[in-house]
C-alpha cells in the first residue's frame, strides 16, 4: 500500500508539475530548452572523456566550460526575463538578451582561445 | 767500425787541417737558374746594367738569347749613345752592352763620345767617374779602330785615382768619403788596368809597384772558410746593392785578372789564393738572386783564363760508392766554367776514416779514359770497407811549364762513403731463468726474412736478445742505430739499445728490475727490432713477434703509464649517431569513437532544435518594416559573423588579429543590436500601453 501510495504520489506529483510547467511562457521554454541542450551537450563530453582519458585536458575543459558557462548565462537570462520575478521588473527584456549575447560572446572567445 | 780495420798507420803532418769539401764546376742548374731569373717582361723597363749583367750571363753559360734581346735593347742604346747629354754611367753600359750586342752605330759616333770623354778626364775624381771614363774609352777601343782612345796624361790618371786608397789595401769612392770599400778596390784596380792598357807611354815603375804592394795587402786581408775557400767581405753597405762577400770578391777578382791581363809584369800572387776564391765561388752553388748570380758567373769566367793561373777543379760524380755493386772511384778534373784541362793525371795518396786522424798511404794513380774524360780507379785497396771516408787526392801536370800557368791547389780532400750489405746471422732470442740463467725457451730468428716469434714471461725472468753483424768483408760493423722496442697493447712503448762488442750484440731485459719502468703492465708485446745506418744498404725496422709478459699487479703509488694520444680522427672525426628517446604519445582513442561521439554530442543540438519545433516558436517578433528589419538582420549576421571568427581563430588565427577583428564586427554588433532591441522594446512598450 505504501509503494504504491508513493507511486500515486509521484505520478500525481509530475502531473502537477506538468501542469504548473505548462503554464510558463515560451520565451521561457526556450530558454529551458536551450539550458537542457547545454547540460546534456557536457554530460556528453564527460563521458567520452571518462571512456578515453583526458589526453587534450585544455580541450575537454574548454568543451565543458563552455556549455556550463553558456547554461549558466541562459540561467541568469531567464530570471531577468521572467516577468513574475519582483526584483527585475524595472529592466527591459531586450536588455537581458543584449547581456546574455554579449556575454555568450566573451565566454566564447575565452573558450575557442583555450581549445587549442 | 775503426776498431778491428787493419790500416797502414802513419801520422801524417797536420799541414791538411781543413775539411774535405767537394766544388762542383758549372752545369746545368746554373744554366736554368739564369734562364729563370731573368725574365724580361716588356725588356725596355731593365736597364742597361741589367741587360748588360744578363748579356754576359748568358754569354759565359753559352745560352743564346742574343736575337732575342738585341730587339728592344737595342734602340735604347743607340739612342743613349748619339743623345750628347747622357749621364757617364750610361754612357758606360751602353758601351758594354753594345760590345756585346754589336747594334747598328757608327764610328762618328763614338769619335764623339771619344773626345767628349777625353775632355773630361782631368775634371773626374771620383773613381766611379773615372771608371765610367776609362771603362767607356776603353769598351770604344775595342769596338773600333777607327777612332783613337789612348790618354796623355795616364800618369796623373795613375796617381788621382792611387790617391784615393788606403793603407790596408781598400780604396775609397771619393776623396769627401772617408769609408773604405773592397768593392771600390776591386774598380780601382780595373781602372787602373784600363790606364795602363790606354797610356801612349808606359806607366812609371814605381808607380806599379806601390800598387802590386797595395794588392798583396789587400790579400792580406782575405777571409778564409775551413772547406779551402776564401774571400773578401765587405764592410760598407752601399746603395746599390754592392755588398756582400760575392759581389766584393767578384769585383777583386775582376780588377785582378783585368790588371793581370794589361801588364805583362807578374804580380807575385801565390797560385792557391786565387784557387781558394775559385773555390769560393763555386761553393755557393747557384745563387738565388740575378745579381748574385751574375757575380758569380762573371768572377769565374775572368777566372777561367785569367793569366796569373788558371785554378783547376777536381771533383767526383758520384760520392757514394757501393760495394754491392762493384762501383769504381771516378774523378774528374776541369776549369772552373767546366772546360777542358791539360794533359794531367790523378793520384789517390790518402785515406782517412772519418773521425780519426790515422790515415793509410795508398799513393796509386787513377788511369784516365779519354772517351768520358773521367780518371778511374780500378778497385778500390782492400782495407777500404762499408763506412765514411776522406780521400786525399793530388793532381800531376804533365807538362812543368804548365805549372806556372795552373794552379792545382796540392792535395785535395773529398769524403765518400763506401756503402754495402751488412750481413746479420745468428740472430737468436730467449727466455732465461733469473736466478741461474737457465735457458727456458731459445727460439732462432731469420733477420732478412719475416719472423713471428711468440714468447711468454714473467717477471722473474729475463729477454736476451743476440745477433751478430759483419761487414761485407767480414770485419764487425757498429750501425749508428740498435735498438729493440718492446710495445704494450695499450699503446705504451719502450726502447732499448743493443750493445755491442765486437761482431756480437746482445741485450738483456731483466724484467724484474724493469716493472717500475713498465709501469706494471701486464699483457702482449709487440717487439720489434731496428737496425740501420747510413752505409748500410738493408738498413731494416722489423718486427719479431710479441712477448706475453706477466707482471705483477701495481702497487696505490704506482705510477701511472703516460696517456698514448688520442687518434685525432676519433677525438675530432664525427661522432656516433645520437638517437633521441622522445615521449611516446599519448595514446589517442580509435577515430571512430571519437567521429561516434561528434556524433553524439551533436544530438542534443537536434534535440533543441525539435523541440522548439514543438514549442511552436514563430517569428511574429520579428520586425516587418524595412529599416528594422535590415538592422535586425545585419545583428543576426554580425552574430553569425563573430562566431565564425570564432571558428576561423580556432583554425588558424592568433589572438591578436581575431581581436582586432572583433572589435571592428563588435563595434558594428553594437550597433546594430541597440537599434534592433530598441525598437523591439519601444514596440512591447507600445503594445503595453496599448
């Protein structure tokens, strides 16, 4: 009875989680989307790094960095965007996208200089 | 080698003190030597007393280069001769080169210069004045007969240059020069050979015999080489190049014969003096300079028929002499220019073994073979073996009246050597015991032939090595080199000298007293044997075999064998190749994995992309009206455009250009940007109010 209590309460939990999500704008999707892309994107590089070694170190943390940098950056995106965020409501989304593009810009500099 | 030679000893007066020296009369190498040196380059840069000095060279040598010269000589004489302000020394060599040249002129000519000269004659007085004057009138004399040369007042010609001598037999150039020269006495007495030959009158006596007194002591001062040669060195250094011994005997010898020539009185001269300056002369060989060589050529030349007498030269063709090939003693005799002598014969009187003053009379006389003009002895007398003597020879005119016209010079000395094959026989080499000197191993040796001997000792032993060695006669024989070389394996060596006694020669190595000297080292010897000498035909350097030598280990102290040196092609020949261990690589997963997993990685990309196909994104946003809109595309590009700068850094770039290069699309990005996000927020913003 309790497995499957807690089972019930599981599902019925992403059911509601479901359905408060389905509630978000998409600008906002997006951007969850994007920083789900990211993630998974270094998961991939760290797995490969774990099957071969970390021969190219300066490589693989370049690869990581640059996907949790840039998951990072989406992450501060969203919450200057997100409308129902008291703290930022005076600043405009354009700005917050000028930000993050500029930024993703620099990080990436950074990044292809320490690929090698 | 003297020991054990039976001579005839008698001691002979010391009368023959100096050395045995061979002179070689003239030959080809100085015929070469005179082609050689003088070379004319365009012919008119010598001048005339060069060309006169080569004229005469090749005159006396017999090398005909007369044609040759006579075309660019030629015309610079003529044009000396006619010109009537010509210097007296110029005037002087053109006469001598013409004497010898014969070039076109004619009598008047020297009638003009004739009579010039003659004026001048009583203003002269220095003496190279007069001896151009005389020289000249004299040269005109015997180029032509026509015009008439001979002087008033010879006398007093006699005495100014007389004046100018000095009580020791030299002379001075000038009366403002105090100096003294040998060189200038030898023109003073040209000169003065030149006065009496041109005089109308006959010079007055006394006058002549101060002067045979001033040549006797010029002779006194005459230098002497211990060889028999002597001459007269001179003191002062002149300008000209007239210095040193051949040009100051050159030019006595010439005033001597000339004045000797001119007067028909004897001037008392022992012959051997002028023998000796033969000698001199002959005894520089061939001179390296033209000038010295021209000296040479000419005092020999003066010699060869001067008429006080005529040195003869007795010379060998060959001074080695070799037993083995039953060579025979050849003499020869000639005038110093290598001409034909009287009728004469040649005595053998003497033979010395060198380095020792006993000498054995022979007194045989060398039959003559008139086909090589050489004085041969048949066989030489028994006790002559292999070595290094000094022959004494004596040369015997036929004719006595000869004898006041040569001069043969008494006895003559030359050294030969007798060479032959030294015979080596019983050559043995043996081990022996320390102690009691029992023989362990004895082992013969064939020193003419090859021979590997293999022995072993240790160091309570010794090496004794006996050979005998006899001339071809049979008497015992000393070699200037003995010597028995023991070398290490390692390079070290050590020599040891064979001593002799008598026929036999022996060495003994006793090794226990030479393991210090060896400096304890053990292993193979290579010996090797050398005996050798300068009369000895198979002188030999030979090696016998080795020598296994056990000694015992060296002591701390010891000390330590000298470094051999190093074989230069090893020490600085190339080296051995380096191979270079580098890191091996790390080692890279297979390209197919990692093609698999840029596969992989770009799955979440494609991820993204559906899934904002499912999201329903649209581009309802985006500006319709064309100026946003071109800026909202031109911010689209510039991003495209840094990220593929980016690209392209990664590929290729450095840092410093992709910066500059971002900063200009970063710049424009800007731009663009603010203006596409202005108007979107001022479009929100609107919808908002809105």
């Amino acid at each position: 009875m309790a497995r499957s209590s807690t089972a019930k309460d599981a599902q019925a939990l992403i059911q509601s989680l479901r359905s408060a999500y389905a509630a978000t704008p998409t600008n906002l999707k997006i951007i969850d989307l994007y920083i789900i892309f990211a993630v998974s994107t270094a998961l991939i590089q760290v797995v490969y790094m774990a099957l071969v070694g970390s021969f190219p170190f300066n490589s693989f943390l370049s690869g990581v960095l640059s996907c949790v940098g840039t998951a990072v950056l989406a992450v501060c995106l969203r919450i200057q965007v997100n409308k129902e965020n008291k703290e930022f409501k005076d600043l405009p989304p354009e700005r917050a996208f000028a930000d993050f593009v500029l930024c993703n810009l620099v990080l990436h500099l950074v990044i292809m200089n320490f690929l090698g | 080698m003297a020991r054990g030679l039976r001579f005839l000893v008698l001691i002979l007066s010391v009368a023959s003190i100096c050395d045995a020296a061979t002179f070689n009369p003239i030959s080809d190498s100085h015929r070469s030597a005179a082609l050689e040196l003088f070379t004319p380059t365009d012919g008119s840069l010598k001048s005339l007393e060069e060309t006169f000095e080569a004229l005469r060279t090749f005159e006396v040598l017999g090398i005909d280069k007369k044609s040759e010269i006579k075309g660019y000589t030629c015309p610079t004489v003529v044009d000396t001769l006619w010109s009537p302000s010509s210097a007296l020394k110029d005037l002087f060599q053109a006469l001598r080169v013409n004497g010898v040249l014969k070039c076109e002129l004619n009598d008047e000519v020297f009638a003009g210069i004739a009579s010039r000269l003659k004026d001048n004659v009583k203003d002269a007085n220095s003496l190279l004045d007069l001896h151009y004057l005389i020289g000249s009138l004299k040269l005109i004399k015997g180029q032509t007969a026509e015009v008439d040369v001979h002087l008033e007042d010879a006398d007093g010609i006699f005495r100014a240059i007389k004046a100018l001598s000095q009580s020791d037999g030299r002379w001075r150039f000038s009366s403002n020069n105090p100096e003294s020269s040998t060189y200038a006495a030898g023109i003073a007495l040209e000169t003065l050979a030149g006065v009496v030959a041109l005089a109308s009158h006959d010079i007055d006596q006394s006058l002549m015999d101060t002067l045979k007194q001033d040549i006797l002591k010029l002779f006194d001062g005459i230098e002497r080489y211990d060889d028999g040669s002597c001459y007269f060195d001179e003191k002062l250094v002149d300008a000209q190049g007239n210095w040193g011994p051949v040009s100051a005997s050159s030019s006595i010898v010439r005033g001597l014969t000339s004045f000797a020539t001119s007067t028909p009185e004897s001037l008392n001269l022992p012959g051997d003096r002028i023998l000796c300056l033969a000698k001199f002369f002959l005894g520089i060989g061939v001179p390296g300079n033209f000038k010295d060589l021209y000296h040479q050529i000419d005092a020999l030349a003066s010699l060869e028929n001067n008429r006080i007498s005529i040195p003869l030269i007795l010379s060998l063709p060959s001074s080695v002499l070799s037993v083995t090939r039953k060579d025979q003693l050849k003499v020869r005799v000639n005038t110093v220019l290598g001409s034909a002598v009287p009728p004469l014969s040649v005595k053998l009187m003497q033979i010395f073994t060198s380095g020792s003053k006993d000498a054995s009379i022979i007194d045989q006389e060398l039959k003559f073979d008139p086909e090589t003009k050489l004085h041969v002895l048949d066989a030489l007398p028994e006790n002559v073996d292999v070595g290094k003597y000094t022959f004494t020879f004596e040369i015997l005119l036929h004719d006595p009246e000869h004898k006041k016209i040569y001069a043969t010079g008494g006895r003559t000395k030359v050294s030969v050597y007798v060479t032959g094959v030294v015979n080596i026989d019983q050559a043995e080499i043996a081990i022996l015991d320390s102690d009691l000197g029992n023989v362990e191993t004895k082992k013969r040796l064939d020193l003419t032939g090859e021979n590997t001997i293999a022995l072993s000792a240790n160091h309570l032993q010794k090496l004794r090595l006996t050979f005998q060695l006899t001339t071809p006669f049979g008497r015992a024989f000393k070699p200037h080199q003995a010597f028995l070389r023991l070398r290490h394996e390692s390079g070290v060596e050590h020599i040891f000298l064979v001593r002799s006694s008598g026929k036999n020669f022996e060495i003994t190595l006793d090794f226990l007293g030479l393991v210090e000297k060896f400096f304890y080292l053990s292993g193979r010897y290579d010996i090797q044997l050398t005996v050798g000498d300068s009369v000895m035909e198979n002188s030999f350097l030979q090696p016998l075999g080795y020598l296994d030598l056990d000694l015992p280990d060296a002591p701390e102290k010891a000390a330590r064998p000298p470094p051999q040196p190093v074989d230069s092609s090893s020490k600085y020949g190339p080296r051995a190749e380096i191979t270079h261990i580098f890191r091996s690589p790390d080692k890279r997963p297979p390209t197919e994995l990692s093609f698999a997993f840029l596969g992989l990685v770009l799955l979440p990309l494609g991820g993204f992309l559906i899934g904002l196909l499912l999201l329903r994104v649209n581009l309802r946003n985006f500006p319709s009206s064309t100026l946003p809109a071109f800026f909202a595309i031109s911010f689209h590009i510039g991003i495209a455009a840094v990220l593929s700068l980016y690209v392209v850094f990664w590929l290729k770039l450095d840092l410093f250009t992709t910066l500059k290069a971002l900063g200009i699309l970063g710049i424009s990005l800007m731009f663009t940007g603010h203006r596409t996000l202005s108007y979107l927020a001022s479009t929100s913003a609107k919808l908002k109010s809105a």
